[in-house]
C-alpha cells in the first residue's frame, strides 16, 4: 500500500454511466486535474490513465465543491429554491454589533437563543429570547436611565416572528403577554426608580409596547431581525448569481439605505459540512449625498446637489449543510459622508 500525503481530500462514489469526461464537466475541473488529484491518493490498480478501471468504485476529489458534488441539488426545487426546513432544538448565539462613526466606535454585545416553534399556513413561526443583559463597549453597569431603558427592551421578548419559506421575516407577533410582562415590569422600576424622567420613559414604553400597531412599527427595521432573517434561504443557484436590493438601516434617524447586492453561492466543505453564502455589493440610493448629510447634521457641504453618496455591503452566511441552521453570519455595510459611517453585526452560534 502507498503511503499516502496528508493534504485532504473528498470521496466522491462513482455512479452508473459516470466517466472522467462526465465528472470533469460535473466538478467544473479539467479531466486532467480530476485525474492528477486522484492518483495522488489512489491504490495502484486504481489509477486513472485513459479513463475509469473498469471496477474503479470510489474517486478522490478535491475537498472544495459545489452543491451537485454532495447531494444538495436534491434540496433545491425547481426555481432553485433551498427549501426552509423544520429546525428542531435550541440554537445559542453570541451577537455583536458595532457601529462606527468616524473614529468613534460603539460596540454592543448580548446572546440570545432561537426556537423554532412550528410551521404554519403563513410561514415558519420562530421563537428569539434575550438570555444575557447588553453590553455597550464592554461596560455592565449602566446608569439609572439605561437600566430602565434595558428593562423596557426586554419585555419585547421572548419576541415572536414569522418567517417565509424563503427565510426573509414578514412580521413580529403581537400577544397579550406582552402587556402582562409590561405591567410586572413597569411595577419593578417603579418600586427602585422614582422621579418624571422614569414616569415619561414607562409612558412612551407603554404606547409603544401595549398597542399592536405600535408594537409592530417598532420592529419594521429591526437590525437584528433584517440580519438574522434576511432571505437567509432565497436562491441557491451556483451557476447564475442573484441580484437584488437590499434596504438596511444605517443611520440614526434615516430610513433604510439601498444597495444594489449580488448573492453567490460559496463552495461547499466536506469535512466540515459547511455552506458559504457571499453576498456583495454597493450603496445605490435615490437621495444624495448632501440630503444624507444633512439628516444626520452635517450641514457643511461642498459638492454638487446630485452627487451620491458611495458605499459597500458586504455579508457572509455560513449554514450547516444537513439542517442548514444557521453556524453564523458577518454583515458590514458602510457609507462615504463627511465623517464616514460603518455597521458590523457578527452573530456566531455558541
């Protein structure tokens, strides 16, 4: 037997009807590359020379391939859809989100875990519950008014939300439960906290968390939520990449930012059983430069009325390949003002 070299390689079980022209077109490789890499691990009565032995049952492949190498395809319908799947158990996620504003950077940290609580003619009804206090730049102690503000959040969760089949979010759910854990909450500040700052802020909280219609504008762009849920499952076609625009809110007080993004589907690892979605593209919105700049007070401007803004996204979903759950995700986005403006949301699975 040869000793064989340490680099690493992938099995692929030869089919019926299966040559090396076949699978050369398959693994979009050369026929000379198929054979190279095989005959470098092979036996030697398995070495390919014109074409397959006639009894040859197993080819080495390179590690890295798309989705027709590893039975994917079978997941895909035919608009090339990966279908949504029943996600049994609970998944634990750390998530981070760092905003960035010339020099300045805030950073905030909290884990949150999601179940997945059935299917349903509307879509998939997900579970998200908060399981650790936020953090902003690494600090847990808060003052009075951002403790108050960190009690009010969470009454917001165990938060609901329906998902599509194509893993974009459609709405968050609104329950009377909701207005029982404000109550009980609202009861606890008021017995620590005292004053009319607490009082205006239980006000506002309670207008916004005890009506429904209030409650759902609330979450209409949810960072969170548009990163998490965010056509995750839309169009896994590795041929022809998929374009489209992708609207994120990334300045105070400034409607969701356009970007024209172009979706690829990543090669897959075998040892890992991973699979990588790369997502790319630039700010492509409607109002320019000095509009943008004007909403967020950076009133001094010295280009031309219709000059845009530029700007980049830029995000990478990784998903387990048998349940494809969620393993994480990366999303940066940015924007070229005068000070120049940057969002980093990293959701990694513990």
């Amino acid at each position: 037997m040869r000793q064989k070299p340490q680099e690493k390689f992938s099995i692929y079980d030869i089919k019926e009807g299966d040559t090396l022209a076949s699978l050369a077109t398959f693994f979009e490789k050369t026929q000379q590359e198929i054979k190279g890499f095989h005959n470098i691990f092979c036996e030697h009565e398995e070495l390919i020379v014109f074409d397959f032995p006639a009894d040859l049952k197993q080819l080495y492949v390179y590690p890295y391939l798309h989705y027709k190498a590893i039975g994917v395809a079978e997941h895909l319908d035919e608009s090339t859809y990966l279908q949504h799947k029943k996600q049994d158990g609970t998944r634990h996620y750390n998530v981070q989100y760092i905003s960035t504003e010339g020099e300045k950077n805030t950073v905030i940290n909290f884990e949150i875990n999601i179940i997945h609580k059935g299917i349903y003619t509307e879509g998939h009804l997900y579970l998200i519950n908060k399981i650790t206090p936020t953090t902003i730049n690494g600090e847990n102690d808060a003052n009075d008014t951002e403790e108050i503000k960190e009690k009010i959040g969470n009454v917001a969760y165990p938060l609901q939300v329906l998902v599509k089949e194509n893993g974009m979010w459609q709405e968050v759910i609104f329950d009377k439960a909701i207005k029982k854990r404000f109550e009980i909450t609202k009861q606890e500040i008021l017995e620590y906290y005292k004053g009319q700052t607490t009082y205006n802020m239980l006000a506002h909280a309670e207008e916004r968390l005890c009506n429904e219609a209030n409650f759902k504008k609330m979450f209409e762009n949810n960072w969170l939520l548009d990163t998490v849920f965010n056509n995750v499952y839309k169009y896994y076609n590795y041929e022809h990449p998929i374009k489209e625009t992708v609207k994120f809110e990334l300045l105070n007080h400034v409607s969701p930012i356009a970007f024209d993004v172009e979706q690829h589907i990543g090669d897959f690892e075998f040892d890992s059983k991973l699979i990588t979605i790369n997502r790319k593209g630039i700010l492509n919105d409607s109002r320019s430069r000095a509009s943008l700049e004007l909403a967020v007070g950076e009133t001094e401007y010295d280009g031309t009325v219709s000059e845009k803004a530029t700007g980049k996204f830029e995000q990478k979903i990784i998903l387990d390949m048998k349940t494809f759950n969620i393993v994480s995700i990366y999303l940066r986005l940015s924007i070229d003002l005068q000070t120049p403006r940057s969002v980093e949301v990293k959701v990694g699975m513990i």
